[in-house]
C-alpha cells in the first residue's frame, strides 16, 4: 500500500501522503511503514509517540531539540486539522531561516517529515485538533529549544488576532537571539 513522498521547498522536510482505501464502512490506511520510508530515505526508527490536544485558535511552538537528542518527528491529525509550520534551524544551511506550511486533517490523512535541525509548530485551524507523532530520540528536557512563533524575521503568516499560546512560547527567543546566545550551536546540517 505505497504511500506518495513528495518534496517540499526545505530540503529534507517531505509530505507524505498515504493511500486510502475506502468503502461503506469508512477507509482505511498505513500511517508507517519502515520500509517505504527507508526505501525513500527517511527516518524509520521511532523511539517515542506524542499525543497533543488543543483548543481551536491555539498555535504551540516553535519547538526543536539539540544534538545528541535531536529529534527527527513524524507529524499526523488524527481529528481536526492543523496548519502545520516548519522552520530551517541549521546554521550554515542555505535556507536558514526559511520556513514551509502544510494543512494536515483527520480528512486528508496527510503527514509532514520533520528532520532533526527544523523548528516544529502549528496552528489548530479546527474547534480542536488531537496531533499524533512519533520521534527518533526521546524527549530531553535540557536539550529542548525554540524559537518565537511570531519573530518578525520569519514573517510567518499565522492569520490569528488572538492565538492561545502557552506561557513558555510566549518567552522564546528569535532566531537572531537564539543564534546568538548559542541555542543553536549544536543544530547541524546533516
């Protein structure tokens, strides 16, 4: 039951995009399979499996870790939809700095492969959204990072006057700043 893996315009991220099957009682589909994604030269070894719930007009992130617990996601809707943000972290990268958006729905059953080196976020665009994603290395708590949803630098287009964000998102830094305190330092291109 092969799935589509289509590039996306930061090198590394993918859309993956499983087939469904349908009929009368519904569809069905393959949210993993290890070996289409190691056939196409992605991530299959996940070690950890997130679940969030959020409120609608919420936006969480933008969330990475460092080296040596860097994490590379795999990012699905299982109710709702999200418009699901990533945001190149690696210094020296050409595109540093840059950022790519997919809408992900319970719907469209769609998934964004998120390499280790990317700041990870979204935006629920439902009443609620339940996300799902599994990890490559597993959470440690000294090596998280972020940096600010609304830096002007990354002239994100959330499209929300008033977006619910947690209090530690609200304290992150820029990326300028998190460049320059060192935040970055162990984020490579791999």
């Amino acid at each position: 039951m092969p799935a589509e893996f289509s590039t996306t315009s930061l090198p590394g991220v993918v859309l993956v995009t499983p087939k469904l099957y349908h009929d009368p009682r519904g569809f069905f589909f393959e949210s993993f399979k290890k070996s289409e994604f190691v056939e196409n030269g992605l991530e299959g070894n996940y070690v950890q499996e997130n679940y969030s719930y959020s409120k609608g007009n919420v936006i969480r992130g933008l969330h990475f870790q460092r080296h040596p617990a860097a994490q590379t996601k795999l990012v699905r809707v299982v109710n709702g939809a999200i418009w699901d943000v990533v945001v190149d972290v690696r210094p020296g990268s050409a595109s540093f700095g840059k950022w790519h958006a997919e809408t992900l729905t319970d719907e469209n059953c769609h998934q964004l492969y998120v390499p280790d080196g990317f700041a990870h976020g979204f935006r629920v665009l439902s009443d609620s959204a339940t996300v799902l994603y599994r990890t490559n290395a597993e959470y440690a708590p000294k090596l998280e990072g972020g940096i600010a949803w609304n830096d002007p630098s990354l002239a994100i287009s959330w499209d929300l006057a008033d977006p619910i964000i947690s209090e530690r998102d609200t304290s992150l830094p820029s990326l300028s700043e998190a460049l320059e305190n060192g935040e970055l330092d162990s984020v490579t291109i791999r």
